[in-house]
C-alpha cells in the first residue's frame, strides 16, 4: 500500500489560482493549469467520458494513466471539494457531477458535520474530522490493500508532506507564472533528502517530476 | 544582440541560500544548488582550469558550454560581485580569484563608487550607477555586438524580466526544497506570455527550461 499524491503547480510553485468568480470558480488561469493534463486521452475518456480515443498520447499521457491505477481511496482538503464556497448550501455535491471520477470512497477532510454522499460510479464522498493521520488511516482501511491518494489541493498535500505520510509525489510543473495562490512547496525545506527524485519532460512543455521515498 | 540571462534555482524557486556563515558565505546549500552545473566539463576547463576532460557530457553539459557563447559583456547586481559582505573592504576583488570566468567586461550595480578592477583574461569590473536601463545600455555598448548577459543574483535578472529587457532566460531548476532565499519568479505573472518556453530533463535531475522571446 502506498500513499500517492499528484498535483499540477505552475512554475512559480502555486497550485491553485486566485482569479475565480462566483461564475467562474476556478478562474480562467485553472484551464491553463490543467491544460495539458485535461489534453490527454486518459483525461478524455475517464473524466470526460469522450470514448473517441481524441486527446494526446505522450509523456503527459503516460502519467494521467498512471494517476487511477490501484487507486482504492482518496483524500481530500474541503476546499477541493468546494466547500469554502458553498459551505451554506446543503444540496452542494462537489465539482465533478453526477458520476465523479474516483470511483472510490473519498475522504473530504472538514469541520463540516454532513452525510455522507453515496454518488454513481462508486464514489462516495464521506466528510470526517480528524487529525491529517486519522483521516488517512480511514482511507487505508477503506483502501482494502489498494493505494490511497492525497488528492489535492495543495495545503492538503503539504500538510501530508510535512508530517512524512507520503511515499510517493508527482508534481507535473506547468511552464507559466500564476504570480499569487496557494504554494504547494513552502516549508518544506530538505524534503528532497527522504526521496529519490525523477524528472523528464513532456512534449507540452510540462515538467513532471517524481518524489520516490527512499528513508 | 540579445539580452540573455541564466540562473540555477532550487524546485521551491530558490535562486540563492539562507545558510551562510562569515567562513562560508554561499552555505552548504550552494553547492547542492550549483552540483549539476560545477559538474560539467565545461565548467571544469572554463572556471576551474582543469583541462583532463573530466566532468560530465550530457545535458547538462550541453547548456554549460552554451553559457560562454557569443558573450561580450555581463551585468550583475552587487550582491553577486559580494559587496553585501565586502562593503567596507576597499581591497575586495569579488568571489572569482584573478583571473575571473567571465574574460568580458563586467557591469556591477552598485551605489558604491569604485575604481574600475582589471583583472588576468579579460574581465574587468566597472561598478557603476543608474537605472537598470542605462547600467544595460553600458553593458550593450561594450559588447560591440555580441551578446548581454544579465549574470544574476535572482533579484537583478527579475527586475530585467519585469522591465520587459531579457530576451532569452534559461533556467536550471534543481530538484531541492531550499525553504527561504531570495526567489526568481515574484511578480512575474503572466511573463510567459511574451515568450516561447520549452523544457528538457538532464540526466542529473536539473530541469532546463528556456523562455525565448516571441512579442
């Protein structure tokens, strides 16, 4: 069992964008981000559902494919569930439809006391308290043996980081400049020296680097 | 002509350490943050004199060698020539020994007013003041031609960048967490998008990414 994480970051390190709205949550610079990533085939047909075999096929391809497998539960901050903007809204059911694209249970990490959310597909969403260890060791149980993903975003992933609970990092670096958000690197000083560190980039310009735990 | 500039930085965005003593003033972290680069041949026969064909040949070695082409003049703030620590030593001749890897004339920013240094193969510092502009325009001027180097330290090549001056920025980005420093990317939103970027993996870990100039 392995405790995974991916996070897409721009170049200037941050992982979230700062320029949403009410309309437009995520703002225009979160497509930008991700580009690259929502290019892929393995993006398309497992997220989009678009079964055409369209969407790229290299470096970038390689790593979305890898980012389900032997995935048995996730966890997730609130924020990347939504709840910071839709707190008051008790009908709120996350970002990602009807048909949510983990397919597992989701841990979604917050003080909110709410019933858990049984969606189509095999997600459920369950909303815990907790310490970050607890709230991961309920995703290990749920895992069965299967790996668990900090899912994002990138507080969540650093805080995990901090306290040494994850074995293994990929960070896909986009090649802009966000200039403002939410940094996934600071106060991480070293944290280099537990792993054994891999980089190769793709085709897009993206650079995915690779956090192995070695101590 | 072009104006061009490059600068090794940790993953966390880093382009100088925290570390320093009055014994060892760039700290440990320096030579973990220089490794890749202190490591090819080209740095080998060029800054430290050791022609036995030694040091490494790959990647890395590709974008060291190409530091050194084509350069007629350099520009650099005072912190890189050590005037930070060296303010009231009227004797200080800069970090690099007396006979300097630069063999160009070297335009150091400073408020300070000194006599210009002539050193052994070519380099010679002039410690001027004014504007970024002007202290560029002195520098274009005794290049006769050749290529501006905006040598560092991070501070001086993202004040060029925000003025919109440097026309080709290489990066080496280092797969080390540094945790505090001066940081490159401050400001700079959006600075991709006057550039075409592209990116490659040396087998050492270090990213290159390059920004070449489109608008």
């Amino acid at each position: 069992m392995t405790v995974r994480a991916d996070l897409n970051i721009s170049l200037d390190g941050f992982g979230t964008t700062t320029d949403g709205t009410p309309e437009n949550p995520f703002g225009t610079d979160w497509g930008r981000l991700v580009d690259a990533y929502t290019s892929t085939r393995t993006f398309r047909e497992r997220v989009l559902g678009i079964t055409d075999g369209s969407g790229t096929t290299g470096v970038d391809e390689r790593y979305a494919a890898n980012y389900f497998v032997e995935i048995g539960a996730e966890v997730m901050g609130s924020g990347m569930f939504g709840l910071g903007l839709y707190r008051d809204d008790p009908d709120w059911r996350g970002w990602w439809g009807e048909n949510p694209p983990f397919h597992v249970p989701v841990f979604v990490r917050t003080h909110d006391r709410r019933e858990s959310l049984e969606m189509e597909g095999g997600t459920t969403f369950h909303f815990v308290q907790g310490s970050a260890r607890e709230v991961l060791a309920l995703a290990v149980e749920a895992a069965g043996g299967q790996d668990v993903r900090i899912g994002g975003g990138p507080s969540t992933v650093r805080e995990y980081l901090g306290l040494g609970l994850i074995d293994e990092l990929h960070v896909a670096v986009v090649p802009i400049l966000l200039g403002d958000g939410v940094r996934l690197w600071d106060d991480l000083r070293g944290l280099e020296k537990s792993y054994s560190v891999s980089s190769e980039a793709a085709e897009s310009g993206v650079v995915h680097i690779t956090f192995r735990r070695t101590a």
